[in-house]
C-alpha cells in the first residue's frame, strides 16, 4: 500500500492544530491541580511492583518470537484489568500481537511493548554458564522481558495521572511482537495502525545510557532457493544439476559486490540446505540473506541486484532459483525536540543504585566474560549527535509514520553483549528489573508532557515534517506476504506455507524472479 506523504502531513496538520488549541485551553483549564514533576514521578515510583512482577514472568516464560502465546495473553491481561480496552487482537496477521487503548481524541500517545525471547539463550539469573533448571531453552538475551515490563509500567503510571488529573488524549499500548524475527511493527505499519498518533515512545536494555538519538539501518531479509537435479555423483554426474553450485556462484558475486556497494551497505548470510551427502548431485540447495543500508532505496538497489545475480547462478548451473525478499525494514528516524526532552528527563531521573550484591554480580560476569571488572555504566551519556550504526530494528518503520523517540537504559554491566547469555542471566536479575523501571520513569515523564505540552508537540512534529519531508511510507513487505513467514501452519490465518509457496511461484511480479524462474519450498526464518 502506499499513502502520500503530502496528504497524511496535512491532515495531520490539521488534526494537530485543533489538538493544540484543545490543548492550550486543558492547561489553562488545569493550572489549578497541574502534575508537576514529583507527582508524576510518584506516579511512575507506584507501578514498579508492577513493572518487577512483569518482567519476572515474561522472563520465565521466554517464549521466543511469532510463538509469545502466554506472554501475549499475560500483558493483555494487565492492560485489561487496569481499565484499558484491547481494541485489536493478532493485529496486521501477527497472532500474538495486539492493540489496547485508553482515553479518547487528541492528542494520541502510543507506547510500544515487545516480549519475545531468542532460542538457545536461557540460562539461570547467575554471573555463569548455568542452564535453566527447569528446562527452558530460550532466553531474554535481548531483555524485550524488560522492554514489555518497562514500557507497561509507563502506560500505567501515565493512565494513573491521566484520570487524576482530567487529562485528556488516548493512550495507545501497542503489544508489538516478534521483534527478533518478523517484526509485528512493519506489518502494523502497512496496516496503518500507527497513521493517527501523534508520537511514539519506546525504549531497550543496553549497557550504556542514553536517548536513541541514533540512525540504524534499514534491512530486508531474503530467502534464496535453488532446485537442481539429483544423481549420482561417481555413475553419472552428467545426469545431475548441482543447485549448490548455483548457491557457489550466487554468494561468489554477493562477495564481489561489496567493492561496488557503499560503505554502509552489510549483506551476510547462512546456507541452511547445502545438500544431503558428498554423493549425491544435490538438488536443492537454500541461502538466507540479510542485506542492510544506510536508507530504503539503497537496500531495495543491492536487492534487485542480487535477484539478478539469483537468476545469473541459474542460468550458469541449469538450476531454477527463486528469490523472495519476504521481510524488511526502515532505518530508524531520531527526532531533535523529542530527543532532547527524553533525554532531560533522563539527568533528573538518574541510574538506578546498586546493591553490594549487584556490583558483585556485575563485575563477577565481567570477569566470566573477559572483561574489565569496571561495573554498570555510572551515568546518563550525552545525546547522540545521530551516528549510523549497522543494526536494525522494526521501530524504524513507526518512526517514519509517526515521531517516535527511545532509550537505552543499563540493563548489564558495561561491555555486555546483547542476544548473549550473559545478558539473559542481568535480564532475569534485580539489575535488569531496576532498568526497566528506570525506563518506565523516564517514558512516564515525557509521555505526559506530550500529552500536556502543547509547545513541544508542535515543535516534535514540526521536526518530523522537515525530516519527512516528500516522503512516501512503502511496506518493505511484499504483498504476497499476508503473515510472517515464519508462522507454523497451525495458527497461520492466510492459507499455509506450501500455499504461499503456491502463490508466490505462479505470482510473476515484483517479487520473486522473472516468470520462467522458479523453485521449490515455502520461504521460511530458521
Ligand atoms: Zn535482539
Ligand atoms: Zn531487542
């Protein structure tokens, strides 16, 4: 789908000018009882039982990506209990996702939870290598147990005050899944369930403290397939088409493109299908690609390039490759007023204080890891004057729709590295717990000032406009691609795997090869 830039700015202008004059009368209308500071920070000081209680049990259940059926069910659970309406539910295709609200007109503040766990990361809440005792496999070794608790945390605590003091507006908790695979955020987004806000508040666990004042990179995944003929490799190889020899040459050109791509260009892939024995002339053979760029149009070039280098491995080998970029993403999109408010009440909220027992534990898995035993990071970091850093994640897209603003706060000791065992053990410990209520604190206190500040709405927004500028949202997901890909048969709504493989072979448009090209095998995430 495609929506003008132009048109959405100016309704938005519009909805945003009554807002704002809607707006200056509330706060006249509120000098008497305005939630100052304290109240709002007592507010965010309230729900961190909460916020504990969420991370802990998010933490157990570590249910990895697309397949977050309790975590999801749990978190609407809290939502509904605490007066907000689930207005959508496996929103956008995305099963475990979902939509809750509270309030209602302007101006609209959503807030992003994520929840899904990595597999193979689980480990016990311990400064070593110690596997779950009771089984569990996967891990928050990205800490989206804190992202869900943290971010819920500040829903609450902003709802609290809203009813306290007549605020008006709608609260949007966006119950964003599967971040680490198929991100439900892209598919919201070609959905246009982000199109009405007005801004966007998210924040993720890290080492280091600071505003997401950052550019990341937009990305798109590709599944590759080759399908050759199979023989004997010592009878008659001449009978056989080699579809690992098409995967030789196609990753052999990826390998000499990168002369010829910019700076900024990532591309690095896995073979998950090379063949079954040495003997046998393989006939089917799977490469996973991810591809990565500073913007959209960079990445949809190096895109089109290697469908031809696909189509080329064909030709060269007589096998049939098929080509699907089935998933992708925007690079990520700062904005300066939003950044700086954050980031001011970063400094007043502070770090957290750590207990003997967490310092121990701190230095004692930086001694585990190989590193410098020198603890959590002891202060708020300066804003980022926006560097280009080469990992991606689903929020870039939100944040080109609507003004969207993050951080990063301590979760692990400093030189910790994310997706890490190390870091489900800080994620499911005290340290991790005080991170997420940390970044509760600091989204309740510009959540409300989003809702209450008229002037630093329009300034966010003004901001946008000028980086949005002639900017038209495009889905990077094909519209083949109803659900994610990576969704097992039995909760896909869209018909299954083998039949979006169907769809995909007899459909000769934009994705996938020319006509005459295809393969076998659905695309999948493994
Ligand atoms: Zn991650
Ligand atoms: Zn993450």
């Amino acid at each position: 789908m495609k929506r003008t830039g132009r048109t959405i700015d100016r309704i938005a202008a519009a909805v945003l000018l009554a807002g704002i004059a809607s707006l200056h009368s509330t706060c006249e209308a509120r000098a008497e009882s305005p939630a100052g500071e304290n109240e709002v920070l007592e507010a965010a000081e309230k729900v961190t039982p909460t916020v504990e209680e969420i991370a802990q049990q998010l933490w157990d259940l570590a249910e990895v990506s697309l397949l977050e059926i309790k975590s999801s069910a749990y978190l609407k659970d809290v939502l509904t209990r605490n007066g907000f309406a689930i207005t959508s539910e496996k929103t956008a295709g995305v099963p475990t996702a979902f939509i809750a609200e509270y309030g209602k007109g302007e101006p609209k503040l959503g807030i992003l939870l994520e929840y899904d766990a990595l597999p193979g990361l689980g480990n016990e809440p311990v400064p070593e290598r110690q596997p779950r005792k009771d089984g569990v496999t996967s891990g928050h070794g990205c800490g989206h147990n804190l992202i869900g608790a943290g971010a819920m945390g500040a829903a609450l605590a902003i709802k609290n005050l809203m009813v306290a003091n007549d605020v008006p507006g709608t609260l949007r908790v966006y119950g964003a899944a599967a971040e680490e695979s198929e991100g439900a955020k892209v598919f919201m987004a070609r959905e246009g369930a982000f199109d009405d806000l007005d801004a966007m508040l998210h924040w993720h666990p890290m080492d280091v403290a600071h505003v997401s004042k950052v550019r990341l990179a937009a990305t798109t995944h590709m599944y590759v397939e080759f399908k050759g003929k199979a023989a004997h490799a010592g009878l008659y190889p001449w009978k056989g088409r080699s579809a690992l020899d098409a995967v030789e040459i196609l990753l052999h050109s990826v390998n000499m493109m990168r002369e010829h791509v910019e700076p900024t260009a990532r591309i690095h892939y896995i073979i998950t299908d090379g063949g079954k024995a040495p003997n046998i002339v393989p006939d089917r053979a799977v490469v996973m690609l991810t591809y990565r760029d500073a913007d959209r149009e960079r990445v949809n070039a190096g895109i089109a390039w290697i469908k031809d280098m696909v189509e080329g491995a064909g030709l060269a080998t007589q096998t049939e490759g098929l080509a699907i970029d089935y998933f992708g993403m925007h690079d990520l999109l700062p904005n300066t007023p939003l950044a700086d408010r954050m980031h001011k009440h970063f400094k007043t909220v502070g770090l957290p204080e750590y207990t003997t027992e967490e310092n121990a534990f701190a230095t004692e898995l930086q001694n585990a890891s190989g590193l410098e035993p020198t603890g959590m990071a002891a202060q708020v970091g300066p804003i980022p004057d926006e560097p280009r850093l080469g990992g991606f994640t689903d929020v870039g897209d939100v944040s080109y729709i609507t003004p969207t603003m993050g951080v990063t706060v301590p979760s692990m000791p400093q030189g910790i590295p994310l997706h890490s065992w190390m870091a489900t053990a800080c994620h499911g410990h005290s340290i991790g717990f005080k991170a997420a209520v940390t970044a509760s604190k600091v989204l309740t206190l510009t959540g409300i000032d989003l809702l209450t500040d008229a002037e630093l709405l329009e300034q966010v927004k003004a901001d946008f406009d000028e980086r949005t500028e002639g900017f038209t949202y495009e889905s990077p997901i094909p519209d083949t691609i109803k659900e994610p890909s990576g969704l097992p048969d039995e909760m896909r709504r869209y018909g299954t795997r083998a039949q979006l493989k169907a769809t995909i072979l007899n459909n000769t448009g934009d994705h996938g090869l020319a006509p005459h090209s295809h393969g076998t095998g659905a695309p999948h995430t493994h």
